[in-house]
C-alpha cells in the first residue's frame, strides 16, 4: 500500500517541476516577446541615466524589441533598487546602477534589499572620472578650498545627488582626508546637485565628468580636481585632486546593469551578451570617450564578484574614513 501510494503522490509534484523548468527554458529562448524596461534611480541628465540611455539605443536592435528609460529618482536609488528587487524576475525589468549600490550597506542603516542577494549581475557598462567643482566665485584650488574649510570649521556645504549615492559617498571620503567638516545637501540627482553649486547655495560638489565638462567648458564652476589616478583628455589641464594637494586621494565610479536575483540564467546570459555586443561598437565606444566615459564590459557572474568586492571595499574605507551610516 505504501509502495503504491508514493509515486502517484509524487507524479503531481515532478510534473510540476517538469513543466516550470520547461517554462523557463521556452520563456529564455523566446525573449524577449515584448520591450524591455530600465529602471533608473536618479533623474535624466544624471550618469547612471545616461549610461543606460546610450546602451539602450542599440540594445533594442539585438533584442529586437524596444527598450525604454523609466526613471524613478528618490532616496539615491534606493527606491527604484527596491523596485527592481521586489519586481516580477523575468528580464523585461532591469536596472541601471552606479557605484552606490554596493556603497549603500557602508553608509545606508538599513536597505530594503540585499545588494548581493536580491541581484543578479548583468554587466558593468562604463567607468566615470568624477570632478571636484566650486561656484564660479568660489575656491579655485583644492588647497584654498580646505583652507577656507578650515578657517571656519562646518561654515561649508556640500552637495550630492542623495544620501547613499556615489557622490555623497566621494565627498565624505574627501571631507575626511581633508581634515574639514561640512553640511551634506543631499538632491535627487547629480544634475540638480551641479545645479545647486552653479547657483551658489552650495559650496561645492564631485559630479561625473560628463556632467561637469559643459558647465566647466561655460565658466559656470571652477574645476579644482579629477578623483582618478591620471589626469583625463577631456580635461587636460585639470589636475587630479592628489595632483592638487590632497595625496593618495583616488576615486574611480562605475557604472553597471542588475536584474532580479530569480531572472532565469539563460535570460541573464543573453542580456550579457547583448550588452557587451554594443559596449564594443565602435560608435559607442567613441560617444561614451567624449563624455569622459570608459567601457568596461564584463560577463554576468565576474560582475556579481567584482559588486561583493567593491561592497568590503567600500566598507573598510568608510570605517577608515569614519564615515557613519545614515
């Protein structure tokens, strides 16, 4: 009776098991069936939108469906993060990210999500100098700026686009091997981030070089210094901020594509390869340069390790760097 009983209460389980891994593999092979959505935390004009806008172009012509912006900027990216985390796993919905997601556990309370666990890594797109700027009537050197920092201790300000964003995240760090206190301004974007420095309501910030080459190129801020090692092309006569006094600063932003963490592997392969396919179009490679922009295509699973590194990574600085986590 036992015997006879075991299987035919199994049959329904195994089919079961049969037909989901069987939907997968037809829903994989067939994708994408309709367009295909990249969230984005952070407002239009911002890096981490126009990394996704420029891949998108040409993602939609190896998908063979269109692929749409969709940006939702609030909390640094925490919200469309969650959006995407909490989303239906099936690769019509992913989500552009910089180098705050895996900053956010070093200076975030508590996340609605799990960078490593909730996530799927699709591909790293671009690497992004940054630039230390100042209002057109403010500091025009690293060292005047700390000299003023410190002649008044916390009369400064700061802006960044959100709180757990990349570019709080490089200012802190700045502030701190700096030796000077400021207030923290934090925006929904890094465009609304410049916007406030060029206004002069705020002292200064450390935007993405594509955002800070036009309006240094007007004369709307003072470039006082690149995060990089090297001194970039598109500002050559800028000097990078160790260059400018401030010795063993360094700071490189990347950017990248996640999908939700159950995404069927063959989907995420296959946006992997789409995704590399244009980063290494010459055209692309090209536009991305002239906005002070590096690709950097890597494959799905390298990009999952390279997140949980740059995540202690960022970790041992903060604690280095006493930054507290809001």
């Amino acid at each position: 009776m036992t015997r006879s009983s075991t299987p035919s209460a199994a049959t329904p389980i195994a089919a079961a098991l049969v037909f989901a891994f069987a939907a997968s593999g037809a829903s994989a092979q067939e994708f994408p069936q309709r367009p295909v959505r990249i969230m984005v935390g952070f407002s239009a004009g911002s890096v981490v939108d126009i990394s996704a806008r420029v891949v998108a172009e040409k993602l939609s012509d190896g998908l063979k469906q269109p692929v749409l912006i969709d940006n939702r900027p609030s909390a640094g990216g925490i919200v469309a993060g969650e959006l995407v985390a909490r989303g239906n796993p099936d690769g019509y919905t992913i989500l552009s990210v910089s180098a705050s997601h895996a900053i956010g556990p070093a200076v975030t309370a508590k996340l609605p999500y799990d960078i490593l666990k909730d996530f799927a890594g699709i591909s790293t797109t671009v690497n992004v100098a940054s630039v230390l700027v100042t209002a057109a009537s403010g500091p025009k050197t690293v060292k005047e700026l700390i000299a003023q920092a410190k002649a008044k201790p916390g009369s400064m300000n700061f802006s960044s686009g959100g709180i757990a964003s990349s570019t709080h995240f490089v200012a802190e760090l700045f502030n701190s091997m700096a030796g000077i206190q400021a207030t923290h301004v934090p925006f929904k974007g890094i465009p609304e981030a410049l916007n406030a420095v060029i206004a002069g309501t705020v002292n200064y910030t450390i935007t993405p070089m594509p955002n800070a080459i036009p309006q240094t190129a007007s004369g709307k801020v003072n470039a006082l210094g690149i995060t990089v090692a090297k001194r970039q092309p598109q500002m050559s006569d800028t000097p990078t901020i160790a260059e400018a006094g401030l010795a063993g600063f360094r700071y490189d932003t990347w950017f990248g594509l996640l999908a939700p963490a159950a995404t069927p592997r063959p989907i995420v392969d296959r946006l992997n390869a789409e995704v590399v396919r244009v980063l290494n179009l010459p055209e692309i490679r090209e536009r991305f340069r002239t906005l002070g922009a590096d690709p950097i295509p890597m494959g799905a699973r390298e990009f999952d390790k390279f997140i949980a590194q740059q995540a202690q990574r960022f970790v041992e600085v903060a604690k280095q760097a006493n930054i507290k986590a809001e």
